[in-house]
C-alpha cells in the first residue's frame, strides 16, 4: 500500500510559508509516498497554486455537510474541491473538542467530501482519560463505526488514528500500542466496508509525529503513513518523516 503523508498546518501559515511548500518540492520532487498539506481554508487556491506542477497534493482541514447556505464562516465540500483541494480532514480532535462535532456529523461531512469527489480523512482517538480507564479500543471501534458514511471505499477514505493526548504534546504513543489499535481498526473496517476495500483503506498515525520517531511508527503493519501537526511547518522536518516512510 503507498503510504499518505499528510501535514496538517492548523491555524498556522500564510502567503509567505509558500516558500516551505517549494523547498519540499525541490528537496522530494518524486517522493515514493504520497504528500499532502493541509492549510487553513484562505490559502488553499494559494497552496493549490505553490504546489502545481509538484506532487504535493493540497487538502483542506474541515468542511460543512451541506453544498450551500446559511452557515457563515463555513467552506462547503463543492468549493474546497473547485479550489483544486484533493481532500478534506474531518473529525479532528481539535473540531470535536472546540466545535462538539459528533460522530454523526463527522459521517456527514465525510459524505458531502464523497460527493464533491474529495479523499475524506477521517479523525479518531481516545483521550488521555479514556486510555487510562482501558477504554482506548472501544473508543475507537466506536468512532470509526459512527463517523464511516456509506459508500466509504479505500479510494475516497483515510482513517487517521490520532490519540488525542499525542497531539501537540510530544507524548507519542508507543509501538505496541499503535499496533493494538490499528490492527484493531483494520479488523473493525472488515463489518463496515467490503473486505478488499478494508484491506485496501490507509490507516495513518498522528500524534507528534516527528523525523526521529517516523521510522518505527511506520514499520509498525497496519500503520500505511501519519497526519502530521506540527512537524508538518518546516520543509525539512516534514521532508525528514517523507524520507522515512519512502
Ligand atoms: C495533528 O494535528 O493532527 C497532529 C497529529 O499534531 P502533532 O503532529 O503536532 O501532534
């Protein structure tokens, strides 16, 4: 399976770290992995137009579940993909946390970026407080099953695995317990999915993600690449993880 490494800037960047985006160009122009960065929603055309002619994919952090409407200060799905995006992360912790999105409407968002003929890269994980009370895989299964939509296929879908204690705190999980899960997720994906698709559907790692640590994450079986935060800044540390999964 051809890895994904994606990078995910959050409320980072602006016209000026376009220059990142053309270093990692010339420092990977063929990687052997697939590349997406994920900018805030004003610089996607900006991204989209940095990366042309590159193999950096661009994708968008969030979308709303409708096409259009009232809903100020939301990007629907139609638009990040008319903007030239090639996908759309939905669920991250971060949202669920300060936005209480839910499974349900996390589904319908992956639903709506189907629709536009976006990748969904859809985002689970157990808290800190869910993992110590031994709750991490039910968390999990649980999050996958209620925010997969229909018609979710290994072409269209990326689930990333990201215990939300990881993210951002340079707390990384370790081997064995990224294996537990993702091979749990794999197992799970067989009830929701036909069984070549599940097989087939990438399952990224996130959650301090950095060049010093890819490498074992990424010899781990189920683990097909990672959503990258803040790692994801600099070209050369994003190239670093790159190079480790190539
Ligand atoms: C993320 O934002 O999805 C993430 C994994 O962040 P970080 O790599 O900074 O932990």
């Amino acid at each position: 399976m051809r890895p994904l490494i994606a990078g995910n800037w959050k409320m980072n960047g602006s016209r000026a770290a376009m220059a990142e985006v053309s270093a990692l160009a010339a420092a990977h122009p063929a990687p052997g992995c697939d590349v997406m960065l994920c900018p805030p929603a004003p610089l996607l055309p900006i991204m989209v137009e940095a990366a042309s002619g590159t193999k950096i994919a661009v994708g968008a952090q969030d979308c709303h579940a409708n096409v259009s409407g009232a809903h100020t200060g939301d990007t629907s799905a139609t638009l990040i993909a008319e903007l030239g995006a090639t996908a759309v992360i939905v669920g991250h912790s971060e949202r669920r946390a300060d936005h209480g999105e839910t499974d349900a409407a996390i589904a319908a968002k992956a639903a709506a970026a189907h629709q536009a003929g976006l990748i969904a890269i859809i985002c689970i994980g157990e808290t800190e407080a869910e993992r110590d009370a031994g709750r991490a895989l039910e968390v999990a299964r649980s999050q996958l099953a209620g925010s997969l939509p229909a018609g979710a296929t290994a072409a269209n879908t990326v689930i990333a695995y990201e215990p939300v204690w990881a993210i951002g705190t340079g707390k990384v999980a370790s081997v064995a317990d990224i294996d537990e899960v993702h091979s749990a997720l794999r197992t799970a994906l067989a009830d929701l999915m036909s069984a070549e698709d599940a097989a087939a559907t990438r399952l990224l790692y996130g959650g301090s993600v950095k060049p010093g640590n890819a490498a074992e994450i990424f010899a781990v079986t189920d683990v097909n690449g990672a959503l990258v935060g803040g790692a994801s800044l600099k070209a050369a540390d994003f190239g670093g993880i790159i190079a480790a999964a190539e």
